[in-house]
C-alpha cells in the first residue's frame, strides 16, 4: 500500500477540523457550553479524542472558532443571496440582519458565544474570526466607509451589542427594535435587507433553524489516487 499524498492528507485534516466544528455548534446549541466536553464533541465528530488538542488549545477556543464560522458562513449566505447585488446600502442591511438573526435563531449559542468572549482570552484569532472581520470589513467598505480601520470595528460593537441586548435572560430587548436603531444609525431604509414580519424574514428564520451541515464543508473534494 502506497503512502497517502500530501494533498489526500491535508484534506483529511481539513474534513476532520470541520467535523469537530460542526459538532461543536451542534452539542453547544443543544446544551449549552457547560454542558458539551471535548469527548462529546469528539463522539459527535466521529474523530479520536486526541485530535481535538492537536486543532484547538482547549473547549472556548473550539466553540468560538466554530461559532464564528457559523457567524461569517451565515452573513457571507445573506450577502450573496439571490437577488445578487453590489449595492453597498442593501449590503449592510444584509450583513445587519444575518447577525440579528443569528440572535434569533440560535439564542443558547450566541449567548454562550457572548459569554465567552468575556474571557480573558477574548477574540481567539482564527481562520473562522478573519474571515468574519473580512466580510463585514468588506461590507463597510461598499457601504461607502472613508475609514474602514475606524468603522469596522464600529460596527462590530453595535452589532456584538445588539446581539448582546437581544439575549440578556430576563430582560431581551426585541430584535426589530434593535433593528431599527442600527438602520436609523446607517441612515438605511426599513425595506432593505429582510424586513421583519415578511415573507423573507420567516424564510430565513426557517432557513436559521435547519441543520448546520451546510456550513462546514466536510464532503470529499479530493480525488485519491491508488492505495
């Protein structure tokens, strides 16, 4: 039997990572972060246990590298979603509400990604996190931003703050409410993106709360050769 090729390796590293991502978003939403262990997520995964520290230092930097490919996968669907458009106006509004929705559709997740985030260790910096910064640095650039440096990041607190006010247990603020603050703050129309109450917005939340398989991306793409 012939070795495997560099290229047939690398894949099954790559599937491999994404099935413990996927796994990840999966137990954490079922059960919140307390709850999930790295063995579960490995069960799940179908991977040896091992295999999780040789991706991922620990659990919260495992949970947020996958809910940020959740995050960046979610916003990068609601941007190029048919119709296609370049319009930077109509962009924002997308991205707005991809992340509003997020908060919608998946409140244990994100609030345990919120949680999280308050750490010590913060943002871990991943491939899944600057793929995110990006996009929605992309998006601010087609919005018209003199200043990406300066306004990505401040969209990303309004956006991380609504997310957080739509989710504070007891208290939650309504995501149209918030909504509108942040279109009102970008000066965008109500009717851009995907309206609360239309037929697009209860598509999207069914779309929301199906299976995540099609976020990570685990099928073969490679051909291998002889064994």
């Amino acid at each position: 039997m012939s070795p495997r090729s560099a290229s047939v390796n690398e894949e099954l590293r790559r599937r491999s990572r994404e099935r413990l991502l996927q796994a990840a978003v999966e137990l954490v939403d079922e059960h919140g972060f307390e709850a999930t262990t790295l063995g579960a997520i490995a069960d799940r995964a179908g991977s040896a246990r091992g295999l999780v520290s040789y991706y991922f230092p620990g659990k919260r930097q495992l949970v947020q590298s996958a809910v940020h490919r959740l995050m960046h996968r979610t916003l990068e669907e609601g941007l190029e979603r048919e119709p296609r458009t370049e319009d930077g106006r109509e962009r924002l509004a997308r991205a707005i509400d991809a992340i509003l929705g997020l908060a919608r559709d998946r409140p244990v997740l994100m609030r345990q990604h919120m949680a999280g985030l308050l750490q010590a260790e913060g943002f871990v910096q991943c491939p899944e996190q600057r793929r995110l910064s990006e996009l929605l640095g992309d998006t601010v650039a087609r919005y018209g931003s003199q200043n990406v440096t300066a306004d990505y990041p401040m969209l990303r607190a309004l956006l991380m703050g609504a997310v957080y006010a739509a989710l504070v247990p007891g208290v939650p603020m309504p995501v149209p409410v918030l909504r509108a603050e942040l279109f009102e703050r970008y000066g965008l129309d109500w009717e851009l993106g995907v309206p609360p109450e239309s037929p697009e917005s209860a598509a999207a939340a069914a779309a929301g709360q199906q299976d995540l398989s099609r976020f990570f991306a685990t099928e073969d793409r490679t051909e291998a050769g002889p064994s």
